[in-house]
C-alpha cells in the first residue's frame, strides 16, 4: 500500500501537477494540505476523473485539507472534538479497515511572539489528547502531512541559523517530541538517516531544490505495528522542479499490508 502527502499550496493552481502525479505514480492514498478553496470550488471531477474518491474541507485563500484514495475509505471525520476550535479545515482522518490515516496542515506559527505561534504548541498537544482518545499505539495509524517542524537539525541545510524559527525553534520541537512519544516512528528517517533529504524549499531562496537549500517539515509516522511493515518512504524531488510548483514537494511511505 503506498501513501503519500503533498502540500499543493492552492489545489487548483498545482492541478496539473497533482493529477499527472497521481496518473504516473498510482498511490493509493494521497493527503493533501493547503488547498486554499472553499469545498464548493475545490476541482473533485479531477480527481474523480482520475480514478480516486475524494473527501475534502476547506476554506477560501488558506488551510484545507483533502484525502483522495483508490479505495472508499470506510469513515472519514474532520476536526478536533474537543472545546477548542474544530480547525476542519487542518485535520482530516480516514479509515481504510484497520488503517487509520490522519492528514494534519498544522499551523506554521509566524512569529515566535506571535499568537499563532503559542496556538502551534498548543494544537501538538490538543492532536496528542485527541490521539489518546480517539485511538491506540497498537492500532495502524499513520500520521503524516505538512506538519510544520524540523525535528532535527539534520532536517535543515542551515540549523545553525535557525534557532528562533516557528518551525524550528526548541519549543515546537518540545512539543512535536511530546507528540510524537505517543507512540510514532519516523518512518522516512527509518530508511534515509543520511542528510540533505528535504520536502520544503523557499521560494524566497533562488533554486533551493537544486541547491538542497530546505527543510523536512512533511513527514511519515507510524505506529510501531504498521512502522513494522514499512518498505519503503522516498521524497520525489521532480514536481518540485517543474514549472510553477509548490514549495512543497511529494513524500510516498509503503507499506506491506
């Protein structure tokens, strides 16, 4: 079973590149985060078209979330349940028989003074709360999406220049870690320990896929028992350098299942 997850940055203007994408790799699941259209806009005859059910939520110009998959999954649900907000629009969670794949746009934070950068700490910890009731560490679970952080400094081509960063910065690594310890395993880092492996690259910063000048901030986890079963987790570098792209590129995990 192959899963993968792509930060569009605007489904609609990375269309082509998605559904090519999809065409010439076949994954049989694919998260989506930072579709940036309202769900009456967002183009589900492309996907559809394609051979994939889609489930979908978003929003006008930022966030949203989207899962397309060969296969119906068997439930899908958005948002938080707790009291904070919902935010449908950056968690969706589908369930294919005993897999349970959660696709999460986490808040990139801005500032570290900023509001939205406490709002980041804290929404870890509320994914962490909604884990411990929502699911086990024995189940399949798979967490993966544009999550925002560098767990390591391996994961920066400039670390050392990075310390007060909203995605780097040590509290948000704190609280990743936090989440991570319930019960996850970095799957990519399972088969590629070696450096410059990046799925993120500025567009601020001149060829930096070429210069591997970026971050890994999308990532695979598993729990231990689906971790067990990974074959394989590879960044296809390619979309990236194609004409207009996102910032992000295609991160693909394998699983024998």
């Amino acid at each position: 079973m192959k899963i993968s997850t792509f930060n569009a940055n605007s489904v609609r203007s990375r269309l082509g590149i998605v559904t090519e994408w999809l065409n010439a790799n076949r994954p049989d699941v694919l998260c989506i985060q930072e579709t940036k259209v309202q769900d009456a806009d967002f183009p589900r005859s492309a996907f559809t078209d394609a051979g994939y059910h889609i489930a979908f939520r978003g929003e006008k110009s930022y966030n949203g979330v989207a899962i397309a998959s060969l296969a119906a999954p068997d439930a899908v649900r958005f948002g938080f349940d707790d009291e904070g907000p919902a935010d449908e629009t950056r968690l969706a969670v589908a369930r294919f028989g005993r897999l349970h794949v959660v696709n999460t746009y986490v808040p990139q934070g801005r500032e570290i003074d900023h509001p939205m950068y406490t709002y980041k700490l804290e929404w870890f910890r509320r994914l962490r709360r909604w884990l411990e009731h929502h699911a086990s560490p024995a189940d399949a679970v798979l967490w993966t999406g544009d999550l925002n952080v560098a767990p390591e400094a391996i994961d920066i081509h400039n670390a050392e220049k990075q310390a007060n960063h909203v995605c780097y910065h040590v509290d948000v690594r704190q609280a990743f870690a936090e989440t991570i310890d319930w019960g996850f395993v970095d799957v990519f880092r399972k088969y590629h320990p070696e450096p410059e492996q990046f799925t993120f690259f500025d567009y601020r910063t001149p060829n930096a896929a070429k210069r591997k000048m970026g971050w890994r901030i999308d990532h695979m986890l598993a729990t231990a028992p689906l971790a067990a079963k990974a074959v394989a987790c590879d960044i296809d570098l390619a979309p990236r350098l194609l004409p207009k792209p996102s910032d992000h590129t295609f991160l693909t995990a394998e699983f024998d299942l």
